[in-house]
C-alpha cells in the first residue's frame, strides 16, 4: 500500500517559463523507484527521505482541481520534474491520468517529462489537450544502448522502449522528443553513441533533442553514485577518475563537451530535429498563439 503524505497546493507557478516554456508544476508522487543512479534528486537539499519509496499525495486530484480552478491565467503545466509521473503506482492508481483529464477541462497545456512507458495508455488525453493547448512529451533517453540504460537506470524502461514510444507518439501527432541528459562522463559521452542515438531519434520521428554533456553531483546524491559505479563496473577505476576529473565541482561536464556539441548540433541540423530551447518552444506551442492563449507565452 502506497504512503500518503498531505498537501495544500499541488500546482505551483514557475519562477520563469524559460525551461520548456512551463508556466506550472505539478508533482503528485514523491520519490522514484526507478533506481537511476544519476538521480539528482537524491540530493540532500531536498530533503527527500527514503526517495525509492514512492508517496502520494493525499487527496491529490480535489486538490489539483482546485489549484487550476483558482488560475487566473491559463498556461502549461509540467510534470516530471522532480519524481516520475509514470511511476508504476501510476499504472492502477491512474492519478496523473486523472490530473491530465483536469488540465483538459480547465484549458490548460500540457508538459511531460518521463523514462515510462506507461505515458502512452494517456494519449488519448494529450490528443484531447492538443485540441486546445500545446503538448510536450519530453522522453529522457541518455544512450542508445539498452545494456548500458539497464545499468544505470534499471528499473525504467530500457532506452529501445522509450524510443519506441516516442515513435508511437510520433505517429499520433504529439509534439515528441529526447531529453539527452544527464549524459553521464565516461560512460555515455561517446561521439559514436551521440551520433546514434540522434540517429535513432530521427527514425523514431523525434521533433527535438535537447542535451547537456555532462551532470550535477552533490552531497548525498555524489557519493551513492560513486558507490554505485563502484558496483557497476568493477575495476574500470571510475570511482578514482570522477574524484581526480571532478574533485568537488558540482558541474561535472564531460571533457569532451565542446566537440560533442558541434557534432551534435551538425547532426540534428541534417536530420531537421531542434536542439535549441528557443526554437522548441514555438515549435511546440505553434498554432495556440492567437487562442485565448497569448497566454501560453506569460513570462
Ligand atoms: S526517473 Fe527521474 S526521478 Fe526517477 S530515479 Fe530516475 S532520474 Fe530520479
């Protein structure tokens, strides 16, 4: 049985559109089981205790009801952004299902982040929003190679699945892309494995990948990965590289960014798929801007 922690306010404003052009939050799950050992949020500044263990917030759709109720403004609202929304709690409890049926009541747009699967049993909502508001499905996929994705995120869907889903999404019209982060130095920094995946992601019909060569590591969430990588790959020594490559530095970016960025972005332009926020977000909420939603573009 699944713990249920209380709330007051489930979604909240964003301090800026600037990332994805999400004007709200909604988390309804706190936690994530899906193991990924880079999870940023595992950092002790979120004071997340026991984050494999999902919880739910208690009463979660009369609040989310209420919350999109109360807007004055209508805008896109995310989700994803510190627990997975498709955990598999969400497979019977159906919660973010529920809270989609509400954005598409209410005229609200709609931004998904997710590693599941499970996002496509939803898109018949999200074909119902996009009637009306713009829809983001964001996949996060970090290497095109499944043994290495059932490593480091084991309990998600491995990377052939997700992009599989994209493709389905793809062919039902959604606004569909890769989220290419965190990629992880040492381990998925590869041109070769960039290349491929870009490669996949434009068979898949991807409109956008949107990268960052490197990753964050701080307090708690540093040491379990180290540990982890320790586990995961004896005596490749990276444990001792990162500490010797990163020392301290929150900032991890791979040594190898700068080159795998022009590939990157040369690839993407041959294979017409968008990399850069400023061209993603018109894209995606092209042909809303004269609809009551001039509101979508609220800073
Ligand atoms: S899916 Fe996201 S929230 Fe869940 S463990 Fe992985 S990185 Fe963390």
């Amino acid at each position: 049985m699944i713990e249920q922690i209380p709330a007051k306010h489930i979604v909240t404003r964003t301090k800026d559109s600037s990332w994805f052009g999400i004007n709200y939050n909604m988390n309804i799950y706190r936690g994530c089981c899906h193991g990924c050992i880079s999870c940023a949020s595992r950092s002790s500044c979120y004071q997340i205790k026991e984050f494999e263990q999902v919880k739910v917030k208690e009463n979660a759709l009369a609040i989310i009801r209420d919350d999109l109720r109360r807007k004055v403004k209508k805008g896109v609202l995310g989700t994803g952004s510190m627990s997975d929304p498709y955990n598999p709690f969400e497979k019977e409890l159906q919660l973010t299902r529920h809270a989609l049926e509400l954005a598409d009541a209410f005229g609200f747009g709609i931004g998904i982040a997710t590693k599941s699967t499970l996002l496509e049993r939803d898109a018949d909502i999200l074909q119902s929003i996009r009637e009306h508001s713009p829809v983001l499905c964001k996949i996060t996929i970090t290497t095109p190679h499944d043994e290495l994705s059932k490593k480091v995120e084991p309990y998600a869907p491995p990377s052939s699945q997700r992009m599989e889903l994209i493709a389905r999404l793809s062919s039902r019209g959604l606004f569909a892309g890769i989220l290419l982060m965190p990629v992880l130095p040492f381990l998925e920094d590869r041109e070769e494995d960039i290349l491929r995946l870009i490669s996949m992601a434009g068979e898949a019909g991807a409109r956008f990948i949107y990268p960052a060569f490197g990753m964050t590591l701080r307090d708690n969430q540093k040491e379990w990965y180290l540990d982890r990588l320790e586990e995961l790959f004896p005596g490749d020594g990276l444990k001792s590289r990162y500490l010797k490559t990163y020392k301290n530095a929150y900032f991890c970016t791979s040594s190898r960014a700068k080159q795998l960025w022009d590939t990157f972005a040369k690839a993407c332009e041959e294979k017409k798929i968008l990399y850069r926020m400023s061209d993603i977000i018109p894209a995606y909420k092209r042909g809303y801007e004269n609809t009551q939603l001039s509101l979508f573009d609220f800073p």
